[in-house]
C-alpha cells in the first residue's frame, strides 16, 4: 500500500496566512475601541445626569425652604451685581431669558432673608445657587432658583421657579387658624 502525499494546494491550504491574521487582528482592535469608545460615552452621559439630578435636588430643597418662608421674609437680602438672570436695569428678572412676558422686578428690603446666592457642595461637586425673588404681580412673589456647575471645564445649569401667594389661614377659610 502506498501513501499518498497531500498535494501542494492542500499544503497552502493548511493554516492563516500572515495576511488573514493581520486582518483579523485589525478587525479585533477595531471592534474593541468601538467598545471602550461606547463605555466612556455611557459613562460620562451617567456622570452628567448625577450631576443635573443632585443640582434638582439642591432646587427642589430651595424652592421649598422659600415656602416655608413668611411673606415678608420672602424677598432678597440685596442684589447682587455679577447674578446671571438679571435685566440690563439691574434689579430686575430677565424676563426674555426665562421664557416670561416681561421683566419682574426684584423683591429687596430688610426683612427679606433669601440671599441672592449661596454656593454648595453635593458628594464632593461644587455648586453655585443663585436666589432671586420676582414680582410677576401684586398677590404674588416668583421664587426663581438657578444652580451652576462646572464639569470637565464646561458650565452647566439649572433653572426652576414657583409662584407663591401671601395665602394665610384665615384668608382661605380654614377653621382655627
């Protein structure tokens, strides 16, 4: 019985060339940093939005220190030139920078307790608050919070407000009060 020996198409045949392994190894570090590219994508999207909910959270506790507030100590204790929402006038809302119909006047006077800014930090994050009370109409005060941070040399922030009314007891018909 003789053997037969494999032809030489087979013995090409046999294994990868240096060219299909160069190949693949490209495709394999190409499929890689497309991973690493997506983790880092999602990982600083998570950052940012810890960032923006820790800012509401400051907001939120903000709008509702200013509830529990009487209303003459419901106005700023002075007004701070450098604030950002303030009108060219100065002691005014931008009203255009918040979506209002107009300017509202600030809410300044010696009961008042609300300073017009106060800086924070949130899990090692600094963050500026900046208070301002507003005069949309007579019956009403708007509590306007605006919180800034900086991340990876960029500025972000936050802006939230509410309306309060000098509603008390006795003007809303509850007994007892």
């Amino acid at each position: 019985m003789t053997r037969r020996r494999p032809s030489r198409a087979a013995d090409r045949e046999a294994g990868f060339t240096i060219i299909e392994t160069i190949a693949g190894a490209v495709i394999t570090v190409i499929i890689v940093v497309a991973l690493g590219q997506a983790m880092s994508i999602a990982m600083g999207g998570a950052r940012d939005n810890r960032f923006h909910q820790d800012a509401v959270a400051v907001a939120l506790t903000e709008l509702e220190a200013a509830g529990a507030l009487t209303w003459g100590e419901l106005a700023r204790t002075e007004v701070d030139a450098t604030a950002p929402r303030l009108a060219a006038s100065g002691v005014a809302l931008a009203g255009a920078a918040l979506g209002l119909p107009a300017d509202e006047g600030l809410v300044v006077n010696g009961t008042g307790v609300v300073e017009p800014r106060i800086d924070v930090v949130v899990e090692g994050v600094p963050y500026t608050v900046w208070r301002y009370v507003s005069l949309p109409d007579r019956d009403s005060r708007r509590m306007t919070i605006e919180i800034t941070w900086i991340d990876d040399g960029r500025s972000h922030s936050f802006v939230t407000s509410t309306l309060l009314t000098d509603a008390t007891a006795d003007e809303i018909g509850v007994a007892g009060g």
